[in-house]
C-alpha cells in the first residue's frame, strides 16, 4: 500500500498544532505577572477598613483620655476655689472647651447650647450621694438633672463631662458605640465620659 504524502503531511500540522496550543496554555497559567495586582485589588479594601478602624479606635480613645485630664485640670480649679459660683456656667464650658480643642473642637454654639459636650457640676454633704452611673433615659444620655453649682469652700464637690464622639468608620461602629436611643436604627455615637469628686479647699 502506498502511503499518502498528504495526508501524512496534514496529520503532522495537526500534530504540531496541537502542541501549539498545549504550549499556549501552559504559559498562560504559569504567567504569575499580574497576580500581585489582582490580590492587591481584591484585599486593598478590607485592608483600608481595618487601618481606617484603627486609626479611628486609637483617635478616640486617646479623645477619652484628653477629657479626663480636662475634667481633672478644670475640677482642680474648682477645688481651688479659681473657679466659683460667681462663674457663669458659659465661661466654664468655654473654657473646658479650650483644653479638649486639641483633637475635639467645640462649635461656635457650644458654649451655651449643648450638642456634643456635656458638663455636670453639683455640690454633696455626703460622699456616698454622689450618682456613680451614666443618666440613660430610652438608650440615650438624660442631661435633665445637670447642673452648674460649684458650691463654695470645703463642700463636696462632683465634676463629670461627657462627650459624644461621633463613630466614622463602619466596620467599628457596633462595637464602640454605646448610645442607642429609642427608633435608631444604626448607632452613630461613642459617649466618653470622666468623672471627679472632691473637697474644695477653704479659700
């Protein structure tokens, strides 16, 4: 029998394209050139969120901890008797806003209407009458028995500041934030609170 020159000349193309296309394919998945930047894509945004929510974590609890050396700096200028009935609860808020103004700012309006800080300053004959809860009313913070009233020499004294410090980043939201009021249905604030109580000195 004699053999085709042809037809042995199309198997061996169709041999060799064959091989092409296994060739083709073994270097397409074994390219790792764009790998790298198809991770970075799929993680970039997650990781953004967790250094976003750590940044924001590590930026309000540090916020706390201004306040509480406000509170102690202005509370020592009540026991000292700086600061006394004849101030006006407008200059005491003005002025506690000064020492917080480093990462939270006051609005314009703080001073003498409330949005974000708080402030409770009320004179004991005891000790123990002193409130030590947070004023919650329906999951949000109850200002309604604030007061402004130093007190005068060697009378017991209490200063307590709060301050809601509103939650960015999602990611961290449900976890730090710790007002809920009644009919919301994603909390947006973080309530920082600092508390002092003292004997005014007898100036």
């Amino acid at each position: 029998m004699l053999n085709n020159p042809d037809g042995n000349a199309a198997a061996g193309d169709g041999s060799q394209h064959k091989k092409r296309n296994r060739g083709l394919l073994r270097r397409l998945f074994n390219d790792k050139s764009g790998t790298s930047a198809v991770e970075f894509a799929i993680l970039a945004l997650p990781f953004m969120m967790v250094v976003f929510a750590s940044l924001e974590t590590f930026t309000a609890f540090t916020a706390e901890q201004l306040l509480a050396n406000a509170t102690e700096t202005m509370a020592r200028k009540v026991r000292t008797g700086e600061i006394t009935s004849t101030t006006t609860q407008e200059e005491f808020r003005r002025a506690f806003c000064a020492e917080i103004s480093v990462i939270m700012t006051c609005s314009a309006t703080e001073a003498k209407t409330p949005s974000k800080l708080f402030i409770d300053v009320r004179s004991f004959a005891d000790f123990s009458k002193i409130p030590n809860a947070v004023p919650r009313v329906n999951g949000d913070l109850d200002t309604s028995g604030f007061q402004f009233a130093p007190g005068g020499p060697t009378t017991i004294t209490m200063v307590r500041a709060y301050y809601r410090w509103e939650v960015v980043t999602d990611l961290v939201r449900p976890y730090i934030t710790n007002l809920r009021p009644a009919g919301t249905s994603m909390p947006n604030d973080y309530l920082m609170v600092a508390t002092t109580a003292f004997r005014t000195e007898s100036y």
